[in-house]
C-alpha cells in the first residue's frame, strides 16, 4: 500500500508521486483563483465607470427633454400668436378689399403680396392675386409642429 509519509533523504524529504500532484493541483488552483479575482475586480471598475456614465448621460436626457418641452411651449405660444396676427391681418385685408378704391388702388403685386401674408385661407377671395406658394410653403413647414416627435418610453426603464 502506499503511505502517505515522507520520507527523510538527508537534509531534504522526498514526496511520493502523489503529494506531488496534489500540490501542483492546489497551485494550478490557487493561480486560477487569483486570475478571477483580478478578472472580478477589473469587472467591478468597468461597471462603476459604466454606471457612472449612464447616470451622466441620464442627467442630460432629463436636461435635454425639460428644454424640449420649453421649445415645444414657446412653439405653441409662438404659433397661437401668428395665427392671431394671421386674423388681423385678413380683417385688414378683407376690409381693404371692401372699400371701392380697393381693387383698383392695389397693383397686381400687392394684393398677390398681401394674399401670401394673409394665408392660404384669401387664396380664393383674390382671383387676380396669386399667393406666392415659395412662401407659404416654407412658412408652413417652419412653424408646422406636427413634424415634432416626443417619446417617453425610455423614461419607466427598471433599474437593478
């Protein structure tokens, strides 16, 4: 049978075969350990930087969508304010068309002018005027608020 005793040679002992192999086990063991600690600390570095990150940029989501919120007001007061300004000036128009000096006192120009600023709404009252559409057009994609998109579904995302 074999024991497991060590036996003196000399000023040193000679191991059996086995306590050799263990041994090397408990090293291969040991190093294999201290690679995952290390593995498992670089991870926790990694994850505290991502996290930090993460925090950083949800700050400046949060900014990002109070300031959309401030544009969207200021559009929608801003777009309540030419429509007001858009009646006035198609009362100033309809009554400048009511006087009789009206139509012969306007050129072809001004009232195609005024039928632009006036909306698209006097196109048909103006059948020698015609409203330059380059305007319009342009002012109606600028202050159409329908193009604007705003979405929270990111805002309920559960966190661990």
């Amino acid at each position: 049978t074999r024991g497991w005793l060590l036996v003196p040679v000399g000023h040193s002992m000679i191991l059996p075969p086995d306590y050799i192999r263990i041994a090397r086990c408990f090293e291969a063991t040991r190093q294999r350990c201290c690679r995952l600690e290390q593995d498992g600390r670089r991870a926790r570095e990694q994850l505290a930087r991502v996290e930090a990150e993460r925090a950083a940029l949800e700050v400046k989501l949060k900014h990002a969508r109070n300031q959309v919120e401030v544009e969207i007001k200021k559009r929608h007061r801003a777009e309540a304010e030419l429509e007001k300004q858009e009646r006035k000036l198609q009362l100033v128009f309809e009554s400048l068309m009511r006087e009789p000096w009206g139509n012969e006192a306007l050129s072809r120009e001004q009232c195609s002018v005024l039928s632009a600023l006036a909306g698209r709404h006097l196109g048909a009252a103006l059948a020698s005027g015609r409203r330059s559409s380059a305007v319009d057009e342009s002012c109606q994609s600028i202050l159409s608020h329908s193009d604007i998109s705003y979405d929270r579904t990111e805002d309920d995302v559960v966190r661990s």
